[in-house]
C-alpha cells in the first residue's frame, strides 16, 4: 500500500521551493525555482506547475499547499497582497493553480506554514498546544492548538510582533507603539545596533563593516558575537531580553507546552536566548514557564515548504 | 423527553451559589448559602450538598460542576489554594463532593467557569473564539476556542492580567514588572486614585468618602463619575487606556469574535469602555479589531454558576 504524499510550496521572495512531504512532515523529494518579481500570477504559476510535475512521486499528490508572506484570505485561497509579490493584488492563486493540476489546493501565511512545519519537524507532530514565532525581518507567529491550526476570526490570529511591550515605546509600521517587532525585528534590532554603537566602539564591527553601519544586519552581529566581540554581545542581550518579556507574555496568556524560534533573528542562538530564557523565567508563572519547552527550530529553511504541504492534512 | 439539566456550583469568598441550569445555559432553580470560611473542607462540602438537594429537580442530575478562584488541578478537581478559603491546602474537592453525592463532579478555576458562563448567557452559546476578562482584585482571563475552554498545558492558560503593559513598569504581585494588572485591577486602580487626587482636587470624592481616600473603590469612582466628577471621569480614561493596550495584544494575537468584560471595575461601563475602544482601536489590526465584538457582560453576578454548571457539558 502506497503511503500518503502532500506537495508543499512555499513562495519566497528569492526561491520558491516545493517539496513532496509524507503524512509524518518528512520530505521524500525537493526542487525550487527562482522567484521572478515581474512575472504575471499566470506565468508563475505554470512555471511552478512545471517545475513540480517533474518530481517522481507527484502523480500520487491529490492536494497541494501554499505558503506565502503577506495578507492571504486562507478560505478562499486568494493572495490580497504579498511583499514578496508586490505587483500581485487579490491574486486566487487556489483557483490557478487548481485549474492547472486539478488538484485540491490550499493557500495560507507564510506564519502558518512555519507553524505547521514546526509542529511536525520540531515537535515531531506531538504537541497539543505550540507558538511558533518568526523574528525575521517582520515578527509572526503561528499557533497550533489541539494539533490544528489556529487562524482566529479573519484568518489574522498570530501576530505576535504586534503584541505591546511598551505601551509609550517606538511607533511601529502598524500603527501600534512599542510592538515586540520594534525591539526584535530584524531592521529595528539593526537600527539598535547603529545607536548603540555611537556609544559603545567595537573594532570587530568596524572591520567587518569598513565601518559602514548601514551594512550590520543579525548575521554581522551574530558573526561578531562569535568573534567575542561584546558590544555585540551587549546589543543581543538587549534583544533577548525584550524577546523574553513576549515569550512570558505567551506563557502567561496561553501556556503552551512548546515555543518554536525561527527566521534570520533566531539564528543568533545562544547569544539570544540565553538572556530571552532567563528573563523570560522571571517574568512568567513558575507552573507555566516549567511546562514550556522553547527551542530555535533545526529546519528554519525547511518549515515553510513542511508545513505548506501539511495543510492539506489540517 | 425531559430536558437536560446540570448543577452549577459558585464558590465565591462571601457566598456560595447554587444552581440547576438547562442545555442552553439558562438558569431554571437557584440557591444559595454563606461561605464559612473558618469551615473544614468535609463541613462545608456537607452543607453545600445539603442545600443543593433541597433543588426541585436535583434528582435529575447526572453531573455537578463548581468554579472556585485559586490555584486549582482541573484534571484532578483538586484546590491547591484558593484565596476565598485561605485555610485551605490540597483539598480533594472532586472526590468529597462525588462520594457524597454519587454524581459526576468537574471543578475549576472561577475566571474559566466565567469564560465557559459568558460563551452561554452573552454569547448565546455561538462564538468560536470568545474571551471572557474578569476586572476584579485580580484580573483573569478564560478562553473559549472552536467553542471549548481551552486551558493550556498546565490548566494555567489564561493570566491576562499579567500580560506585560509596560516591561519596566510598576512591580506586580505577580513578580513580573509591568503586568496589565497593576493598571487596571481594582486595588491598583484605587491606589492610582489616591496619587492621582493629591494633585486633582475632587470635591465630590472628598464628600463620599469624607476625605479618607482608605475607602476609594471603583465603585466610589463610577458613582463619583456619573455625578459628574471630571477627575474620577480623567481616573476611569486612564484605567480604559491601559485596558485598550491588554485588548489590542488580544486582537492582535488572538483574532477573537468576541471579548466580554466581567466583574467589579467592569462595571464602571462607558468611563472605562469608551476610552479602552479607542485606545484598542488605535492600536489594533484593522480587519481583526472589526471583527471583534466587546462588550461588558450582562450577567456578571450569573457566569460563575452558569459556567461551573456547564464544564459538563464541556
């Protein structure tokens, strides 16, 4: 008897990968295309179809999975708006691309995706109740309740980065003041960066930078910190510590049995989460911080086409 | 066919109430009795089965459900401690009531009973994502998700009010810093009051409470408030301001259909919930702020018993 396959893609702004995942979230087979900012949504999509047909196992797929960045409207299968696709608007990308392969398809945020892929890569399928947040450039989340996907209301649940921390701190994109996203996203943590070491020289940086700061990005400050370089050391300590106050936020409100940290930001490791941990422990019921288990996913690159294929299975 | 039934039993610190109520939440017999808080556990389990046996229909009851406030195992239906019976220490409160009764008991922490007690009376038994925030001493939280309490990996999901407003703000009971609590529960509120008086005079609370600011309540300042005290009105903006901060992390991260206030500080009405809408407004996601009903509770005297009552059903 042939085991059950799902098609993952998942649509960034510099690759699209796709995968043929098994009911356990294991890929069994993978390729990608480069992502073509210009392309109209037909053109990609059959380029994608393509490129997909040519895996071994994809005539065994009845449904297929898509994940991507932006304001998705999960029911209908329809992209309103992706930054990763700035000339897409409205887009029924199920309705495309099940009329190309006459599969089932399903769309949803990227957040999602990658909440999905943790809870089957990171966990293994077996947590009951799972956060999975993404410090990336933006900060998102997606949340797994009894095994499922939670989308709230409108599809807009998880968003995390926009979850307060300082309720007079900095004006945030979204309107808000002193979002998470404002002290752990990635451009914020780099314009921290840049303040901070008005005050706070590091030859390790300058070296690494020709002292062009407009160059620091999470992996220089990572890279630096792996140097021994303090200051950034200093600069992830702060940032943890801000991830911490969210992390106790969650514990609190919603006392997971498991924390997943991916995306660009998590993979300052240590540096970040040793301080994120600790101040995430002072601040959280004691019951609740011990139960929860948080950890930096060991398939960053992977969750997205994971748990993309696995919405079929949700 | 007789209907239903279900005994919901409220443990509150001055009085416990008693109730038997239908498949839809409804109350159709009520009583109740005085807590005795110097009683032993066996006492008063005795008296409160006593006086429920007295109910016309008590006979027809399979299952009991009772909601206490404190730190409670909802597995085992045990009270660690509650504040409403300080003498209290891991009383087996499942297994005295069920040996005496020899029906089904269920028991609970009592901002879950008001959650479940909401998702019937305000609700009407229809939202798929519901929370339900008590504004008392304390303030708690009980979440409804896909129509069922959800309670976490510990039973401890739910502490809203130790969701972090202002990471470096006052120190909560709690140990965090900063916790939405320490703004808007009702002993911080009247604490707030009595600063906030020393440099805006009141005549009118100066009146009700013959200058002794000991006895400020947010009773005294809603009743202050519909006088038309412009200083308690200031008082209530600031309280609602920060509830609308508490509100807005809610939308954001969790996409409800509906939230429902409930006890004592929500009964300060519009002076709080004006203020707290715009402040949620401001801060939220547009399409989930849209989405998202709020409202004070209209049965807040009733979600205790209603919801105690149906953890059965749950």
């Amino acid at each position: 008897m042939s085991k059950k396959l799902y098609l993952g893609i998942d649509m960034g702004g510099t690759s699209i990968k796709i995968a043929v995942v098994d009911a356990k979230g294991l890929i069994t087979e993978e390729t990608s295309i480069k992502t073509d900012l210009n392309q109209s949504p037909a053109k990609l999509a059959n380029d994608i179809a393509r490129q997909a047909a040519l895996l071994k196992n994809y005539p065994k797929i009845k449904s297929i999975g898509i994940g991507i960045a932006g304001d998705i409207d999960c029911e209908k299968g329809v992209v309103r708006f992706s930054p990763n696709l700035p000339k897409w608007r409205n887009v029924k990308l199920k309705q495309i691309i099940e009329k190309l392969t006459k599969k089932n398809v399903f769309v949803d945020n990227d957040a999602n995706t990658a909440a999905i892929g943790a809870f089957w890569l990171d966990a293994g399928g077996k947590s009951d109740n799972l956060i999975c947040i993404t410090l990336g450039t933006g900060v998102g989340g997606g949340l797994i309740f009894g095994k499922k996907l939670y989308r709230g209301k409108t599809c807009t649940a998880g968003e995390i980065g926009h979850i307060t921390i300082d309720s007079q701190g900095h004006k945030c994109n979204c309107g808000n003041r002193g979002c998470a996203e404002t002290y752990i996203g990635a451009n914020y943590v780099a314009r921290y960066s840049v303040d901070y070491l008005k005050t706070h020289k590091s030859k390790i940086i300058d070296d690494m930078t020709g002292k062009d700061y407009s160059k620091i990005t999470p992996k220089v400050l990572y890279d630096a910190a792996l140097k021994g370089d303090k200051t950034s050391v200093e600069i992830w300590k702060y940032v943890g510590e801000k991830l911490g106050v969210l992390l106790a936020d969650i514990v609190n409100f919603i006392n997971p049995d498991t924390i997943i940290l991916c995306g660009g930001v998590s993979l300052a490791g240590k540096f970040l989460i040793d301080p994120a941990q600790k101040e995430m422990k002072e601040r959280s019921f004691q019951t609740a911080y011990k139960a929860c288990k948080l950890q930096v996913s060991h398939y960053t690159s992977k969750l997205g086409v994971v748990g993309a294929a696995m919405l079929a299975e949700q």
